[in-house]
C-alpha cells in the first residue's frame, strides 16, 4: 500500500497546495526559531568560552604576586612581583611584566564600545618580545609612546574604528585621550576569554594599575633552550616560596578555557531554556493546524475508508504528509534560522551581550539537531491528527456538512488531570530548590526553570479541557450577538456550539500568545516597580552622575575617580557620595568553599545624606566593615567580630562595626567600608556613581561638561539604570517571546483562515438561501469574538498563575501578585485587535464564496 499512498499524497499535495502551504509556513517558522535559538546559544557558547585564544599562548611559566583565587583563573593576583628579580635569573630565555586594569573604550562619538561576550576591556601592556608575544599585527604599528594602544580586532570592528582614530579610554581613576597605533588578533581569534585587550607602553599600565616602579601584578616567563616549563617552575617557586604563585601557562590557559567552556556551557542553558518555548509554540502550532487539515478532508478520508482503505492505512497517509512538510520545512527552517540568530544577536548586543566575535556554526548541532527536532515536532504533531484520521466512519463521506463527532468526555479529562498533575510536580521541585539550596542566581535560575515547565504544562492541559468551554461561552456570545445582530447572532451561536474543536485550535493559539506575553508583562512590571520603590526609598541624592556605557551585564559602566572633585564644587550641591565597589573572598572564618561577597565604599561622612539604608549602619572608620544582614546569617558573623578578606590587594583584616540591610539591592547590597579600608582591598575599585544632594542637573552637567562619557540622572533615572543589571535576564526573553508570539498569532491566523477553506459548502448554501455579505462576515467575527474572550481569559489565568508561582516558590517580594486594572483592558484590547485583524481577510474570504463553487467543495 506504500506506492498508492505515495499517489494519494502527491494528489493531495497537487490540489490542497494552498492548505499545505499554511500548515508548512507553520512548521517552517517553528523550525526557524528552534534553528536560531539554536545558532545563537552555539554562538554564545563559543564567544564565551573564548574559543582557544589566549594572551599566554607564546609564554611558559607565569608567575604572580602574592596569592590567586583558584576558583577564578581570570582575576588578577592579590600581590606585587619585581620583574628585574627574574629576568635575570638562569633557566629564563625572556621575561615581560604584566597588569590588567578594567578600562571602558569610547569612540570620538561618545559611544561605548561593549567587550566581547560577558567578558570585559582590559588595559595590559605591549609584549614586545616576540619569544612571548602572541600578538600579531594586521594592521598598523606598535604602541611607541604614551597616548598610544594597540586594540584587539573585536575591538576594532565593535567600535568601527581604524588605525589612526582617537580613543577614550575610561580608567579607575581618570580619562584618558589615546590614539589607535594598531590592530592585532591573538592566535587568529578576534578576542581572548577575558575579553577585549587595549595594548599600551608597559610604563602606561603600570602606573594605571598603580604599581610601584619595577612592580608587577605578574611576569610572563620564556624558558631558556633545554629547560622545560615544569622545571623552570619548580626551580622559580622554590626560590620565591609563599610571595608569589607561580604555574605553568599550559596549565592556566587550561584553566582559562575550562572557566569560559562553563560559562558558555551557562549561557547556552539560558539560551536553551527559551528554545524549549519555541519548540513548545511550534508544537502547540503545527498541532492546531494539522488538525484542522485533516478536518478539512473528512469526507475525502472517509471515502478512502469506504473503498477499502484500513484506518491504519490513513493514518500512515497523514504521517506520510507531515513527513514530507517536515522535511522541506527542517530545510527551510534551518536556512532561516541563521539570519533569524543574527537577529537574536543585534538585539542581545542592544542590550550589552555581544557573541558577534564568534563565526556561524555548521556542525551537527547547529544542522541536523534542528533539522531532526523540527521532524520530530511536525511527526509528533501530527500524531493525533492521524489517529483522529484513522477514525473517521466511512458514513461521513456522505453527509453534506462536516459535523465533529460527540467525544467521550474522560479521555480528555484524564490527560489534562495528568498535565496538571506533572505541573504540580515541578512546582513540588522548585519549593524543594528553594528549602534546600542556598540563595542566589542558581537557585533562581533553577527555580524558574521549574516554573517554566509547570506553565508549559498547565497551557497544555487548558488547551486539552479548551473545547468543554466553547459550548457554554459560544453559547453566551451567540446570545450577545443574537442581541446586536438578530438571526446573524444566532446563526454564529449555532457554527460555534456544533463545532467546539475547531474554535479552541484558534482559541488556544490565542490563549499561548496571551500567556507568553502576560507572563513576561507580569513579572517585568513587578520587578520594576519594585525596584522603583526600594530606589527611592534608599536613595535621597535627587541625582547621580553615572557612565553612559553599560557593562555586559546591563549596568552603568564604572567612572573615573576624577568625576567626583568636579562634581563636589557645583553650585548648590550639599553632599556628595562616591560609591565605589570590589569583590572580596571570606578567608577566615572560612567554609567548605570559597565565599565571594561585594564590598561597597563610600564616604562616610555624607552617607546618610545620599542614601538611607535599612538598619542604620555605623559611621565606619579605617579596618572596621558593615554586613548585610542576610550575610551575617548565612555565614554566622556577629558583630564585633574580626574577619579576614582577601582582595586585589592581599589579605586586611577587618572588624565588623555592625548590620544593615540594602532592600534595593542596588547600592551596598553585601558589605559596606569607608573609602580608606577600600583602598587597602583594592587601590582601582570601580566607581559605579557618584550620587548628589543639591543642586540643579543644569548646574551638574556645566560642572561636567569636558568629561565625556558621563550622564546626569535623576533619582528614578538612575534606580532604573543601575537594576539594568538585575532585569536583564528578564530583557532577554523579549526577543525569544516576541518571535514565539508572532508565530503563535500566525498559528491563529492559519487555524482561522483554513477552518473558513473547511466551511466553503456551507457559506456557499447560507448565500444561496438568501444570506447577505454582511451577514457570513458577521458569523466569522462573532466566531472570532468567541476566540478572543475564551483564548484572552484562558492566557491570563496562565500569566498571573506563573507570577503566583514564582512569587511563591521564590520567596521573593520583587514577584508580587499584583497587576494594575488597565493591563487587563490593554491585553484584552491587543487580543481583540489581533483576533479581528487576522480573521478580516479570511471573513472577506467567506462572504465571497460563489454558489458553484460550495456545491463542488469537498
């Protein structure tokens, strides 16, 4: 029977093309938005990770002052090593000293340049030995003098810029004008896994870095003809002892790789995460519309049934179709996902994460994975289509209209209680995570995968119950429209009650694109408002002076020092406060692993004068540390008690004065000192703001008019600024939900226009008894008003049902439950206007079907 239904199916295909041709749009951009999802998250990972690029490529031994935390092989060393002492050491062929100092790279334009990926711009020195160089040149020269940099070619091409162009570079403690000398890759790559590199005169960074002369962060070592790299280590680490760490570049650069292939490995579970939606709507999507394709065909299958054909047979007839639609649809969408990535892409660099660095991926995950998946989607798609199929009586064939078939009831009561019931089940997991994993952006992350999936599954199970609905509520809008529009009313009222399954495919569509957009609405404007309302409520400067660039994470970029003098002589102003901030790693007491905590600084003379933090932390003197109060339990610090912490500077001893809490999470989220005892933890603390009491924003911005790349903000400006950084998971779902939302309306759309191709012979037979234009375009709206109240209702049920969840299972008041009035009224309005827009063409569609042409129609 293979070859007959080979001919069924091509005959089908032959004349059904424009039916065919909805279903495979369809399922191609299904298959598109899982093939960029796809593309992206390999891009991601490999810009991440660096590829296997690395400033060490060329060295052998690296030795480091003081101490190095093991769990972060990119952070610089706690101490200072003099370079002289091992440059002319036996066993070393070359030596070179090197610092790094987080810069931020602004063009002449005032625009900032984003670093590759989630990695930052580093200032380091010109390695001009080319024993210990892995910098080669593309174009231009070497730095010769200060003023001038060489930048790496992400760099270049981020920020457009060529040899010869001016460049601001923002440093911890001043801005500096410099002058583009050349362009350089390492190892071929466009960047390494730090980031981006700005090359100067090794003097330059040093005294950037605030080195003493002759002092470096670390020095990179060359062995000598006949020693090896493990020798040379073992001979320099005895001589130096407990001062310095010293390693094998092999292995740090092996570190490096395995910390970047981690967070790549991360990022791509992020991206992943949002994929599963895509493959979930093209699922939920190709479903409806096989389903409605099949009937379509009612009478053509029962008369194949009448003839002979076994309900396995057509049911093999269907899989063989969707087999065919897969096929040319994985193909299809796999040649479009890749500009739909690029897509991704710009709008994931809009918002400070930039993978551009990183080529497109041809391997088998980023071609057949997809192209398998979309197979799989439109096979498993079609599953109950053609099961639906095989059971169609041959006595169909010879009814005039398509009547659906009663159902049994407890079948889909059954299926829907075990959705809800595995829903239930991942909303059992994500309370466990919260009870027994420590708080943070893991568990978070963790939990919220776990809610995910519940609403997957509870949007599943209202589609499944979605057709015991349609009676009551096309009943309650036949009523409606038997009001306003007389035998119109009740005519549609009888379409929508005698055919439930065809209005829920476009009501669950509906009802998917409704949950996906009040589900990020929702929690977005929780997050938000509630970051307004900590912000203000900790924050009393009526300004801040913030970067106009953003760091990878969404945030202000950190400022020069400098900014703050300038600030403090503007007319009017009272107080000022520069808050600057630096991680930190807990060494005594200390736990099973490594506690890493951000210390914030700021004077403290004006402090409360500029921020009102919760708990009224102590005016703090030079060795002495406030605590969030969340630290002091988690860790079980009491006040009054010494610590030992380990910074960029080595290891201070500090005694904590008291606790506080931060509710905006913004400004001192974990630790506070006074700018004496940052300086001893980190002499180039990033300075994220200064925040002002008094004066004008005219007075500020005079005050400011030479620096560039500085804003002023007001009070709510600047909260919303600085929670970039909090928000941005939430931001990078906009895209993903925006094409999975488009996608889900084309569902609709199809569902919508073919159920009106299934009803040809009836608005046919309603025009030829005497029904006016106005009158079958008036069904189909009053059809697709029973589509929006039920597919609207239905989405937000599972929009405020994932903001509870999360609310519940998180724990956290930045998720309340609490949606303004007029979100209901604009969602309802959206639902509605998309709803009569993609049903107005298939409505002239209806009106306009010929008499002849109903009579012939299958």
């Amino acid at each position: 029977m293979g070859n007959p239904l080979w001919l069924i199916a091509r005959r089908t295909f032959a004349e059904g093309w424009v039916r065919l041709t909805a279903t495979l749009l369809a399922a191609l951009g299904s298959i598109a938005l899982i093939a960029g999802s796809t593309q992206f998250a390999l891009r991601a990972q490999e810009a991440v990770a660096g590829s296997d690029a690395s400033e060490y490529a060329n060295a052998d031994v690296l030795v480091q002052g003081g101490t190095v935390d093991p769990a972060d092989p990119f952070a610089p060393p706690d101490g200072r090593i003099q370079l002289d002492r091992l440059a002319s050491r036996p066993g070393v062929a070359a030596a070179a000293g090197d610092a790094t100092v987080a810069v931020t790279a602004t063009r002449a334009d005032g625009q900032a340049i984003m670093a590759a990926a989630e990695g930052r711009t580093l200032l380091r020195p010109w390695v001009a030995d080319a024993r210990l160089s892995p910098y080669r040149l593309e174009a231009g020269r070497a730095p010769a003098a200060d003023g001038e940099v060489v930048v790496i070619r992400h760099l270049a091409r981020a920020g457009e810029l060529g040899v010869g162009d001016p460049l601001t570079l923002t440093l911890p403690r001043e801005t500096r004008q410099v002058r583009i000398s050349g362009i350089v890759s390492v190892q071929d790559r466009g960047a390494v896994a730090a980031g981006d590199l700005v090359l100067a005169p090794p003097e330059t960074v040093r005294q950037a870095a605030m080195l003493p002369p002759g002092s470096w962060q670390g020095v990179w070592l060359k062995a000598a003809p006949g020693v090896s790299a493990d020798r040379l280590r073992d001979e320099v680490s005895r001589e130096l002892g407990d001062t310095a760490t010293v390693r094998t570049a092999a292995s740090v650069r092996a570190a490096q790789t395995a910390a970047a292939a981690g967070e790549g490995a991360s990022i791509a579970g992020v991206v992943g995460m949002l994929a599963s939606v895509a493959i979930f709507v093209g699922l939920f999507v190709v479903a409806n519309t096989f389903g409605t394709l099949v009937r379509q065909r009612t009478r053509r299958l029962a008369l194949l049934g009448a003839i002979g054909a076994t309900p396995r047979q057509i049911g093999r007839l269907i899989r063989l179709e969707a087999l065919v639609l897969g096929t040319v649809a994985a193909v299809g969408g796999v040649a479009a996902g890749f500009p739909l990535a690029e897509l991704i892409i710009w709008l994931f660099a809009k918002d400070g994460f930039d993978v551009s660095a990183s080529d497109p991926q041809f391997g088998v995950a980023a071609l057949l994975v997809p192209a398998a998946a979309g197979i799989l989607v439109t096979q498993a798609a079609a599953w109950r289509a053609a099961r639906r199929a095989g059971a169609v009586s041959p006595i169909e064939a010879l009814r005039s209209t398509v009547a659906e078939p009663v159902e049994r009831r407890w079948p889909r009561l059954l299926l829907a209680g075990g959705l809800f019931a595995g829903a239930l089940l991942f909303c059992g997991v994500a309370v466990a995570v919260r009870i027994s994993d420590t708080p943070g952006s893991d568990r978070t992350f963790a939990i919220t995968l776990m809610v995910l999936f519940a609403s997957m599954l509870g949007v599943t199970g209202l589609a499944v119950l979605t057709p015991f609905f349609v009676g009551p509520l096309g009943g309650l809008v036949g009523r409606v429209g038997t009001m306003v529009s007389g035998e119109t009313g009740r005519l549609a009222r009888a379409t929508i009650t005698r055919s439930p399954r065809r209005v829920s495919s476009a009501a669950s569509s509906l009802m998917l694109g409704v949950a996906l957009v009040a589900s990020l609405v929702l929690v977005t404007m929780s997050v938000q408002d509630r970051f307004i309302e900590a912000g203000r409520q900790v924050m009393v400067a009526e300004h801040a002076i913030a970067s106009t660039a953003r760091t990878a994470e969404g945030a202000p970029a950190p400022l020069a020092r400098d900014v703050a003098a300038k600030v403090a002589n503007a007319p009017g102003v009272s107080a000022s406060a520069l808050l600057t901030q630096s991680e930190v790693t807990l060494v005594s007491p200390g736990g099973a692993e490594p506690y890493r905590f951000l210390v914030s600084g700021a004077e403290q003379s004006g402090l409360r004068e500029v921020l009102r933090l919760g708990g009224r932390p102590p005016v703090l003197r030079d060795g002495e540390i406030a605590l969030a109060s969340t630290v002091m339990k988690e860790r079980g610090l009491r006040r009054g008690q010494d610590i030992v912490v380990r910074g960029l500077q080595g290891r201070v001893t500090l005694k904590i004065a008291g606790s506080y809490h931060d509710p905006s999470h913004l400004f001192a989220d974990q630790a506070l000192v006074a700018p004496a005892t940052m300086d001893r933890l980190d002499t180039n603390a990033a300075t994220l703001a200064v925040l002002v009491r008094g004066g004008s924003a005219q007075a500020l911005e005079s005050a400011l008019s030479g620096v560039p790349g500085v804003r002023v903000l007001d009070r709510d400006a600047y909260v919303d600024a600085a929670s970039q950084s909090q928000t941005r998971a939430l931001r990078s779902t906009y895209s993903f939900v925006g094409m999975a939302l488009l996608l889900a309306l084309f569902g609709m759309a199809t569902t919508v226009s073919m159920s009106v191709v299934e009803r040809t012979r009836e608005f046919g037979l309603l025009r030829a008894v005497g029904a006016t234009v106005r009158q079958v375009r008036g069904i189909v709206r009053w059809e697709a008003a029973t589509v929006v109240v039920l597919g609207t209702l239905l989405g937000l049920v599972i929009g405020i049902g994932t903001l509870g969840l999360l609310y519940v299972t998180s724990g956290s008041s930045f998720l309340r439950p609490a949606p303004p009035w007029w979100l209901f009224l604009a969602l309802v309005a959206g639902a509605a206007v998309a709803t009569l827009l993609t049903s107005a063409l298939p409505a002239r569609r209806a009106a306009s079907v010929p008499v002849l042409e109903a009579a012939k129609a299958e």
